[in-house]
C-alpha cells in the first residue's frame, strides 16, 4: 500500500513538472530552449530598455484611468493591459539569464551591437538617444504631473499626445530587436510589440482627430 501511494505521489509530481514545463512554453511563444538560450547583447539590452519604457506606459494609462471614466478608456486599458504582460516576459527573460533588470547606463549602445552596420535611420534614432539621454520619447516628471492634473478632453489630448510620442520612441528598438536578437522568443516578443505599437500609434491618430 505504501508503495503504491509512493508511486502516485511521484506520478503527480512529473504530471506537475510537465504541466509546468507547458505552461512556460505557451506563456513564451516558444520551446523552451528557445527562451533560455543564452542570449546576446541586443537581447539583454532590449529586455532591460523595453521593460524600462514599457513601465512609463502602464503609469500613463494608469494617471488616465484613474481619473474616471473617458472615451480613452478602452484604449489605455488595452495599452495596460498588454504591456504589464510583456513587462512579465523581459523580466523572466532577465532573472533566467541572471541579468540586472535595468541598464548599467541609460546609453543605447546594444543598438550598435547587431548583425549589420547601423543604417541612416538607426543612425539618426541613435543620435536622437545621445541628444535625449537614454530612449527617446518618454515623458518628462513635469509632463506626468501634468496630466495627473488635467481633466475631460484637456486630460485626453495631452494623453495622446505624450503616448503617440512614447510609441514612436519605442519603434525603432522593437523593429532592430525583432532582426537582430539572438533568441527566438526576444525576436518574436519584439516583432509582436512593433505590430502592435503600430497598430495603436493609427488608431491614436484617428482618436485625435475625434473619430
């Protein structure tokens, strides 16, 4: 009797690994070699630079949503929503590889470090970083405060406009990530993200325009 409850103790255990093992996979996208290959530096430095950016993202959707309700409402819960998830996926990404979930600086110089020399744009995106200090686009302390003291379409319009600025500064990492990371899973995550973002960037052009 005792070793028959052995046995099925240890069965549960191995059903538990394998459902654990699968639901990795699914929350990757990926087998799991494919997240926990070691990665390279555009890698490391996407995870920790994409989390970085990710995070003023769900504060601004969170500043909007907490002020009631909005015809923006849907969109900043969207926006919440699938970014806190992404913001999941780096981290993990960064404690599998044992790597500082923020950058040692706030320079872009994973960027430099792909497969081809940087293009005229990727040069331009660069400088743009230099000139910024670190990812071009993020709202300023003041910008923040701002709409924390805005209300109704003044409140809307600022929203727009700081979050349609923070996506475009977003693009360029997502689309060099998406071609030049060493991992699968990174190359997926990025691409995904560029889609998406682009997707957002059009229908908060047409919500400006009071569509």
């Amino acid at each position: 009797m005792k070793a028959r409850h052995l046995a099925g103790a240890v069965l549960l255990l191995l059903i538990g690994a394998g459902l654990g093992e699968a639901g990795h996979r699914f929350a990757t996208g990926a087998h799991p070699s494919q997240a926990i290959a070691a990665p390279g530096p555009v890698d490391i430095g996407f995870a920790q630079s994409m989390r970085g950016h990710h995070d003023q993202a769900v504060v601004m959707s969170r500043i909007l949503l907490d002020h009631g309700a909005t015809r923006l409402t849907s969109l900043a819960r969207s926006i919440q929503s699938a970014q806190l998830i992404e913001i999941g996926e780096m981290k993990g990404w960064l404690l599998l590889w044992g790597k500082p979930l923020l950058p040692a600086s706030d320079g872009m110089n994973w960027m430099l470090l792909g497969k081809m020399s940087p293009d005229a744009s990727l040069s331009r995106y660069l400088a743009d970083c230099r000139t910024a200090g670190g990812m071009p686009g993020l709202a300023s302390s003041d910008e923040l405060n701002q709409l924390r003291s805005l209300d109704g379409d003044e409140r809307d319009r600022l929203f727009l406009q700081l979050m349609t600025r923070h996506h475009q500064g977003a693009l360029p990492m997502a689309h060099f990530a998406a071609r030049n990371a060493e991992t699968p899973a990174v190359r997926a995550l990025a691409a995904q993200i560029e889609v998406q973002q682009m997707e957002e960037l059009g229908a908060m052009a047409l919500l400006a325009r009071g569509h």
